[in-house]
C-alpha cells in the first residue's frame, strides 16, 4: 500500500510518499481501505513538533472508505461496508494518510449510503468537538428540538468546527447567530444555516448580538477566548456557557472574576484527545442520527468549500490548513 510517513519532526517537507506492507487485522480490529482523508490543524502541528513521536507516523485522524477487512470480535461492520473513521491516529502509528488503515472497531462507524466520502471524511474532529461544545451547556445530547427556545452564538462560523457547529444547532432546534471577519465569510455562514451572522469588523458586535439576543445568548461555541473574552462576558446571558476549543488569538486567557461569576457563568474547555469514551460515543450516535435525517452537508453550498489533494500532495494540504484555507481539505486516496 501507498503511505504519507514521516519520522522526525518539521516543516511539511519531512513527508514522504512510501510503499508499506498491507496491515493485517487482529482481534477487535478493522482494516479500511480509505477514499478520502481529513487534514485537521492537529495533522501539521503534531508533524511540526506539538507532539513526541517515536518511529514511523503516518498523519490523520479522519477519513472515510469502504471495510477491506474485519479481524475476531467484530460484528457491527462487514467487508465492504462504507464507513467514517474518527481519531484514527490517536495512539497508533498509522492514521488515514494511507490507502489501508488498521483501526480498533469503536473508531470505525457506519456512513449512510447517501453521505458522500467527503462529507465522512469531514465528520472526526470538526463535528465531535462542534457536538462537545453544543453539550457543554444544560443540554446532553443533540436530536430535533433538544435546542429550541435557545441561542447558540457560533465564534468564526466560517471555520470547519464552526460550520460544524452552526449545522448541528439548527439541527438541534437552536437559533444561530455567528461572527465573522469578512462579507466572504459571512456568506459561507448562511450557507452553513446561521440565522444571523455578526461581521465584527464592520460593526459593534456586541451591540448587534444584544440587539438579537437581549437577555444574551445560552451558548458560545468559542475559537479564540484570549481576543473575545470582553465581548462573551457581554453578550452570554445568566447561567449561560462559554464553550473553548481554541486558542486563535492567544495562549493566555485573563478574566475579570466578578463580571464572570456575577453571571454564573459556565466555562467548558474542549480537546477531543482526552475526552471520555462515553462522551466521544454520544457524539457519534447524534452525528450518526444527524447523517439519517441528512441534516449535514459540505462543499460551497453548505458553507464549507472543499480542497481536493492526492495522496502525494500532503504535505501541500499540510501547508494549506496551516495557512488558513477556508473550508475543508481533504486527500484523494481511490
């Protein structure tokens, strides 16, 4: 099989197109011969050094494709079964930067025959976190109206975690309202579904987000806390919740105490590298009813514009997610 590797850290050009050896399930394993992959900001940060390696890294934790085989143990897949992968790196060598990847079963999910490649290849860690955030607040699970009567403001709504979470809160039964930094990008919002979209640029935000939500918003799905600290104080209601996945603007997030627990405030922080099993497997099964009701999209039309690279282009679509392409990029494996 063909695979991107790398085995030092660096600039993207430490990738390196290889022919490996075709992996072999074992008990409780499942080999997918993937379509397409994923490339998330953690593939480029943990090649340029966030992360220790030792040996041979094959990037990626998300892809789609199709079951080639299932090893003892595995029941709820079968050959040739079209499936979505999530966290298919985490703790292994070898993720979806690859024609073939060996993956435990509870990381290889069914994809509905009408969800394309690319949107199962765009499901991992934009939709899992986007669904960690929407449940950081007083509500657990997502379904058709477990949102209604609620406000949910989206933080760079034309971002691929934050397309995903204006498309599961509409879902969910939620109004969206979203900022953005550019008329570019607050039409891929509306696209994404956001009933209202902010430009923080052209306005003051605060003021046009009360003007929407005068008691303030429930929720705030955040990407960059450090820089937006003063205006979610502003604008989050009582009880409501600032939900963090990011640190877009700065490491070091400062917080007036009183402003904060005046409002009862709720601060969730988010990585999906050590969240609970329980909490990764209720994302997946909301994902997955969302998916039925075909309630997710991508490409231009769903605010989420798709890049295309082959496989011996990664450490071009590397270098695209590190330069901040709009949407989502995604290798061609078939």
């Amino acid at each position: 099989m063909r695979a991107v590797v790398y085995s030092e850290t660096g600039p993207s050009s430490v990738l390196r197109l290889v022919q490996r050896p075709d992996p072999v399930p074992g008990w409780g394993e499942v080999v997918v011969r993937i379509v397409r992959a994923g490339v998330n900001p953690t593939d480029w940060k943990f090649r340029a050094g966030l992360a220790d390696i030792s040996g041979e890294i094959a990037p990626g934790q998300d892809g789609a494709g199709v079951v080639e085989a299932v090893g003892p143990g595995v029941d709820h897949v079968r050959v040739g079964e079209r499936v979505w992968l999530l966290l298919a790196q985490q703790g292994r060598a070898y993720g979806t930067a690859t024609e073939l990847t060996v993956q435990p079963a509870n990381r290889v999910i069914p994809l509905p025959d009408r969800a394309s490649f690319d949107l199962g290849a765009a499901l991992g860690v934009p939709f899992i976190t986007a669904h960690r955030l929407l449940t950081s607040g007083t509500v657990t699970r997502l379904a058709p109206g477990a949102l209604t009567g609620q406000t949910v403001l989206v933080a760079g709504g034309a971002g691929a975690v934050g397309n995903a979470a204006i498309q599961l809160a509409r879902w969910a039964g939620a109004t969206v309202i979203t900022t953005v930094s550019s008329t570019t990008k607050a039409t891929l919002a509306r696209a994404a579904g956001a009933d209202h979209v902010v430009n923080y640029r052209e306005s003051d935000p605060a003021a046009e987000i009360l003007a929407i939500a005068p008691d303030g918003v429930d929720l705030i799905a955040e990407v960059a806390p450090a820089p937006n600290a003063t205006l979610d104080l502003a604008v989050t209601r009582i009880h409501g919740t600032i939900a963090v996945y990011a640190s877009n603007g700065g490491d070091d997030l400062v917080l007036p105490l009183r402003a904060a627990y005046s409002k009862n405030l709720r601060f969730q922080f988010t990585i999906l590298y050590t969240l609970d099993q329980t909490l990764l497997r209720a994302a997946v099964d909301d994902i997955t009813a969302a998916l039925t009701d075909n309630a997710l999209r991508v490409g231009v039309d769903a605010g989420l514009p798709l890049h295309h690279y082959d496989l011996a282009q990664t450490a071009a679509a590397h270098d695209a997610v590190e330069q901040g392409a709009v949407g989502k990029v995604l290798l061609d494996l078939d």
